[in-house]
C-alpha cells in the first residue's frame, strides 16, 4: 500500500501531528491485524451521548432517573460535588472511588430493579453510527476488541445483545442482584475513569503482550490513559462534549492533542472502520 492511500484517510479526522500519524499507521499496517486489538471506552464512545431530547445519556444517568425525587436529588447533589473536579482534572482516585461508592450505595437502600434499568437503557440508548459495522468487522478479520468502561457490566452486555455485536472483552463494573433483580450490592473492584489503565486487569494485559499494537478509543481525555504507551498506541478521541463542558472545538482540539492523536468530529465511528480496512 502507497503512503498517498494511507495519507488520504487523514481526510476523515482532524490531526495535528501528521508525520507521528502516519508512522504508527504504517507500523500498524506493516504488522499486521494479528498484531493489533481495539481497546473502548463505553458510554459516549461506541454509545450516543445524548437522548432524542438532546440531554447528556449514560447507563450512570439512566440509573438515576430510576431513583425517587429525594434520592435523586441526593445523586444530583454528589454529581455537583464531583464532577467539577472531573472536568477540572483535580479529582483524585480516592475521591473517584468515593463518588462510586455512595452514588451505589444510593441505589441499594432504594431498591432498584436492574431489569427495569436495562429495559429503559435499551429504550433510550442507541450505538453510535458504524459501531455495529466497526465491532463486527473487527470480529470478522480476527482483530480482538475490548470494552473497558467505568459503566455497568450487565447493560453493556445487554446493549451488545440488542445491536448483534460480540466484543472479545468486557471489563466493567459488575452489580449484584437478588434473584428479583433487585440491586443489593456491587463487585468492590470499582473500575472509574483514573483507574482504567489495562495493567491492573490480567486478561487486557496478556492481550496486549501478544498483540502489542493498540487502537485506542475515547471520548473523554481520561479516556487517553486507559493503556501505556505511545509508538504503538493510535489514539483517537470522539468529539461528543457533554452538556457540563462550555468548551469550543479549538479548546477541545488544543487539550485533546496533547494526549490523543486523531479526533473524529463528524460523530461516526466510519473513520475508524476506513483505518482497520487499511490493516485487514
């Protein structure tokens, strides 16, 4: 394959680096697909942020509308307590945890139904557009995908049920149900979006020894640390700002490139499909 092929598919993201770009591409290319997995985020990354009313949509917020008025607003009143030091940066992976663990605890001692949750999930959230054909591509010529999310395990796999797609590995937060489907207690290993890097999961880390190379995908900048390295890691963030986030897209480009390599605006996922048939 010539560099002017290669070079074209540039076209579809917005770049900064292009000589940094097109190197890893090239290694990427000339190593092959047995040398390559995807490592995902979840929410806002391979689903939609937002629901048809144009409001923020995640499996944590459709976990809160579940809750009664006064529970939730005692959500609410966490979620104003912690996500500025989120989007600020200042938050620490004590006070990360923190936040999981009462926000969990809110959801047990009000006795949600997890069946009703994955059925409002199912409702409201869809993939992102080329999700579907990106996952099942991927699984077609052989390249391993991994999910790894500071979300809910179980509406994960739903959400993979509902839209026909087999991730290779879904590394997410577990909850725990009575035979009811209620809610009374969750997996203590809380995955959180500091803490996400592949090392600390065994079956991640194995993948990557065998198949060092690494397409990584995000849409918040956290998201760029969820695996080491750098020449054999293509990162590439999704333009999906939250409601929360008053930030213009040259912000956004300015503070996404000094983690991630390629940002795609158009919010599709066909971008990244066009870089695995580059490698197939």
């Amino acid at each position: 394959m010539n560099n002017q092929s290669i070079e074209l598919i540039l076209k579809y993201f917005r770049v900064q680096d292009r000589h940094n770009v097109l190197s890893k591409l090239n290694k990427f290319i000339t190593e092959g697909k047995d040398k390559l997995h995807l490592l995902m985020d979840f929410d806002r990354t391979l689903t939609v942020g937002r629901d048809k009313n144009g409001k923020d949509n995640s499996s944590w917020q459709i976990l809160g509308n579940h809750l009664p008025p006064r529970e939730h607003a005692k959500q609410r009143k966490l979620y104003h307590k912690y996500r500025p030091l989120e989007i600020s940066g200042k938050m620490t992976p004590e006070e990360a945890i923190t936040w999981a663990h009462q926000s969990l605890n809110i959801f047990i001692t009000n006795n949600i139904s997890l069946m009703e949750i994955e059925k409002d999930f199912q409702q409201k959230t869809d993939i992102r557009p080329y999700g579907k054909e990106l996952l099942n591509f991927a699984e077609k010529i052989g390249i391993p995908t991994v999910i790894l999310s500071a979300g809910i395990g179980q509406i994960i796999d739903l959400w993979s049920k509902t839209f026909e797609v087999s991730p290779t590995l879904v590394l997410a937060n577990r909850l725990i149900t009575d035979q009811n489907g209620k809610i009374i207690d969750w997996d203590k290993d809380i995955i959180h979006h500091l803490n996400k890097k592949e090392k600390g999961h065994g079956k991640l880390f194995k993948l990557k020894t065998q198949r060092p190379n690494t397409i990584l995908l995000g849409d918040a900048i956290e998201d760029a640390n969820m695996t080491d390295g750098k020449e054999n890691i293509l990162r590439i963030r999704i333009f999906n700002p939250r409601e929360d986030e008053k930030i213009t897209p040259e912000e956004f480009a300015r503070l996404t490139f000094e983690k991630y390599d390629l940002i795609v605006e158009n919010e599709t996922l066909e971008p990244v499909l066009r870089i695995l048939k580059l490698i197939k």
